[in-house]
C-alpha cells in the first residue's frame, strides 16, 4: 500500500510540474517540484533503484516538456548525489530506514539538505540547457531563484505536511 501511496504522489507532483509550475517563471526560473520525489525518497531503497526512478521521472518530463533529456539528466544526476549528499549531514546510523523529513533530521541539517540536493539539480538542468557560459547572469539568475523559489516552496510544502512522529 505503501508504494501505492508514493506512486500516486510521484504522478502527482510530475503532473502538478507540467501543467502548473513549468508556466510560471520569476527571473527564468520555475519552481521544480518534482525534486521533492528525490528528497523524500527512503533511504532503504537501493540507490540502484533510485536512480533508474530519477532517470523515469526525468525522462516522463522530457517526453511532455520537449526538452530532450535534460530532466532525465538532471534527475539522474541528483538521484545520484542525493544519499552522499544526504550523509554529509546525518550520520548514515541516523537514518537507516524512511525518508528524510524536518522532523527526523532537525531544521538546519534538513535545509542544508535540501539545499545541496537543489544546487545539483539546478546546475545540472541548467549547465547542460544552456551548453555555454556565454550569458553567464542570466544563467546564474535562473539557476538562483529556482534554487530559492523550490526551497520555499518545498519547505512551505514540508511544514504543512509535517508530522510529529519519527
């Protein structure tokens, strides 16, 4: 039931990012809401499986965004820092089992978190669409209020589905 239930809000942040938030822009960027999949993916699942699932997610948004496999990228790339990421703030002891939350890891290791998962997302969408440095502040403007712009609303999102149990 459990696979159900992530299943369903897998599709429905996927959805949500296609026909709401990749239409709204603030200084080039969109909020990513599909990267909440990769943060809040349980640590238990084989980071094997983790990536292909970042690979899906990515390709499912290049086939409906025409962006020729820079989500797929993106999304296989930060699948693939995220645990190493994730164990630069919370001893792998800490979190054997469930997904990271504000809760489990307490506010300030679960922004650094978060954070770090956003810049790699963001650099590797953003660097491999642009393919050059050529406008370097208009990239760095887009790559900054994305970052900002998912790190609210993610977090905003984490607050209100914040539970007290571990």
């Amino acid at each position: 039931m459990s696979f159900l239930i992530s299943l369903f809000w897998i599709v429905i942040c996927i959805v949500l990012q296609i026909l709401v938030f990749n239409h709204l822009s603030l200084a080039g960027g969109v909020v990513l809401l599909y990267v909440y999949v990769a943060v809040k993916m349980p640590v238990e699942i084989s980071r094997q499986i983790q990536i292909l699932l970042g690979f899906l997610i990515g390709l499912i948004l290049d086939i409906f965004c025409n962006t020729i496999g820079l989500h797929a990228f993106a999304m296989t790339t930060t699948m693939w820092m995220r645990l190493p990421l994730l164990h630069m703030f919370v001893l792998a002891e800490d979190i054997k089992t469930g997904a990271p939350t504000l809760h489990r890891l307490g506010i300030q290791n679960f922004y650094r978190f978060l954070l770090s998962v956003l810049i790699v997302h963001c650099l590797a969408l953003y660097l491999l669409e642009a393919f050059s440095l050529f406008s370097l502040s208009a990239l760095l403007l887009k790559i900054i209020s994305s970052i900002a712009m998912t790190f609210v609303f993610l977090i905003a999102i984490e607050m209100a589905t914040r539970r007290k149990s571990v």
